[in-house]
C-alpha cells in the first residue's frame, strides 16, 4: 500500500522534472541536472536517464549529475560531523578490543557495501545515513560514496545511451 502510493506521487515530480529540463536551454538545463541529482530520492537514478532521453549532452550530464550527487553527500556528511560535535562531549576513548575489531570490519566492508547498493536499495543520502549511525569515519564514507556514484553514474550514462539507442529516440 505504501510503495503504490509512493510510486504514485513520485510519478508527477518526475514528469515536473523532465518539463522543467525540457523548458529551459543551455546552461540552465544542466543547472538543473546538478540540482536535481542532489535531491534525495530523485538523484542520479532518475535524473540522468531523464536529461539524457531528452537529447542532453551524455558526457556533461553524467560528470555535472555525479558532481550534484556528491557534493550533497559530502555536505550531508560533514554538516552531519559538525552537528554531532556540536553535540557530543568527549566520551570514554577507552573501548573493548571486541568493539575496534568489529570497529575495523565495518569500517573496512562495510562501508564500501552500503555505498555500492546505496544508490539503487536506499538512495545515497540514506545510505551516508546508515554509515554515519554505524560509526564509520567520515572521509572513508566520502570516498566510498565517491567512487560508488561515480560508478553508478558512468553506468547510469552507458545503459541510458544503449536504452535509447534500442528505442531509436537517439
């Protein structure tokens, strides 16, 4: 019940998107590409197929749609790390060794799987989230989140391209 109804609204703000790329030009298209890949929910995932079946240039709408993406993680995460410092005292430094080596396994896989599934199971933004919750550090969630949206975005591109090559609308 929940997912149709999300499915349903979620419908008319992504035919707003593609209105909003189709009536505007030029520089202003691709402001708004950076500005759409940035919103949750919205993101690369939808953003990029949409700008690029409208005729944008492949190339410059994956590079400003990745640099849309992760810029709001990277500000997600450091306003998350400013907050949280904001907020916390200097806890007790001295933790079991159970707590680092576990500490140390996440830190080490689990940030990287959380990334790379983030964008299609939970978004990127959701998935900082968990990162952050779980303790990670914050430049080892910036660059997994990094590389995992880059990634994400050249496939993006490439599958986009291919799509509408098949459909004859390139």
């Amino acid at each position: 019940m929940f997912a149709g109804a999300f499915i349903d609204g979620l419908v008319p703000f992504v035919l707003d998107i593609e209105a909003a790329l189709d009536d505007s030009t030029g520089f202003i298209q691709y402001a708004l590409v950076f500005l759409f890949a940035a919103i949750p929910v919205v993101e690369i995932l939808v953003v990029v197929p949409i700008a690029i079946g409208l005729g944008l240039n492949p190339v410059i709408t994956g590079v400003v749609a990745f640099a849309g993406n992760a810029g709001s993680v990277v500000a997600f995460v450091l306003g998350y790390r400013w907050i949280t410092r904001l907020w916390r005292s200097d806890r007790d430094k001295s933790e079991s060794g159970r707590y680092q080596r576990a500490r140390r396994l996440w830190d080490r896989y689990g940030v990287a799987g959380v990334s790379f599934a983030g964008p299609i199971l939970t978004g990127v933004h959701i998935a900082a989230l968990v990162a952050l919750v779980a303790g990670s550090r914050h430049w080892a969630i910036i660059a997994w989140m990094s590389v995992s949206i880059a990634l994400w975005t050249v496939g993006l591109v490439l599958a986009s391209l291919f799509g509408f090559s098949l459909l004859g609308v390139l």
